[in-house]
C-alpha cells in the first residue's frame, strides 16, 4: 500500500507521516526534505529554490518523478508513506490524503522551528524578521507552488476533489489526524 500526504503549510504532514510510518511499520518518502536538500547543495534556501524552479522545472519535476519511482520500488516489499503535495498524481493508484490548516495555525506551528537553530537549518526555509513577516512568506511561496504545479503538472494541489481523504488539523492533533487516516484505510480494506 502506499498513502500519499499532501496538504497546506504547517497542517502537520511531516508529523502525521512519522506516526504513520510507526503505526503501520512504512518506509517514508518525504519529498519536501528531498528539496531542501536539492537547495542546500545548490547553497540557497528553499525560498530561494522555489523561485528558481518557476524558470528550471526539473528541481520539481525530476523530484517528483524520483520519489514517485522510489515509492513504486519500495511498496513491492513495505507499505510506504510518501509526503509530497504533488505525489498523490505521480502515484494515482494511492491513498490520497490532504491536510489542510489555516494560514495564521499554520505559520504559528511552524514560527517556533525556525527560532530553534538546528530545526531551521533542517527547514533551510530562509530567515524571517517576525511571525507576521513569516505568514506574508509563506502565503506567496504556497501560491507559487500552486502556479508551478498547474504550469509543469497541469492541476491545482489545494483542490480537495483529488483527494480519497481531507482533513482539518485545526483543532485536532497530528496523533488524531493519524488515527483518522488509519481508521479510513481499514475501512477501505477488503474484509
């Protein structure tokens, strides 16, 4: 089986496929960190990557077909999670899941990694002055990647019809949002 994870900033995708990842003894593909690592070999931020994808379409595309492969290769032996806002159309035969949080929760989630020095350096997100500097960063970069993908892929990643199952992270918790997904899969589980 392989679940694909998509969703809005700070929805706590990244959290919900580790405890999937445990819940279900899967393999994780996580493509954000395959990005960010693509930006720090190239010595700039992910902010800076996505602008630079707008005009070199392979720091998406290459990416996204890597992963999507990757995922293919390992669900012959695991079930595999793989986190990527645009994998669940590379990978048409998965789970697909959206989790979505508003801007403002979603931003403040995410301000605190970015004050804690290891953390940020992990997100290579870029530096930020303020919170509300940050939330004003982070409505323009997921607006561009909705431009990036309906340009190389031809779709909009926030259209929640793609998906098998949508959830608000808002006022539920990454280990609630987990237990929902596991509880759907089961019930879609032939008996």
């Amino acid at each position: 089986m392989i679940i694909t994870i998509s969703g809005t900033p700070g929805s706590g995708k990244s959290t919900v496929a580790k405890i999937l990842v445990k819940k279900l003894k899967a393999k994780r593909i996580y493509v954000g960190g395959i990005r960010r690592e693509l930006a720090r070999e190239k010595g700039i931020s992910l902010e800076e990557l996505n602008k630079y994808a707008k005009t070199h379409p392979e720091t998406d595309v290459d990416v996204d077909k890597k992963a999507a492969k990757e995922a293919t290769e390992l669900a012959i032996h695991n079930d595999v999670i793989v986190e990527g806002r645009t994998q669940f159309h590379f990978l048409p035969d998965s789970v697909k899941i959206f989790i979505k949080v508003g801007l403002d929760i979603g931003a403040e989630r995410i301000w605190p990694d970015l004050q804690n020095k290891v953390t940020e350096m992990e997100r290579n997100e870029g530096r930020y002055a303020s919170l509300s500097e940050f939330k004003e960063k982070l409505a323009e970069r997921e607006e561009n990647d909705a431009q990036r993908y309906q340009k190389y892929y031809g779709f909009d990643h926030r259209d929640e019809k793609q998906y098998d199952l949508v959830l608000d992270s808002s006022k539920i918790t990454a280990q609630e949002v987990a237990e929902k997904i596991v509880k759907y899969i089961h019930s879609q589980s032939p008996k």
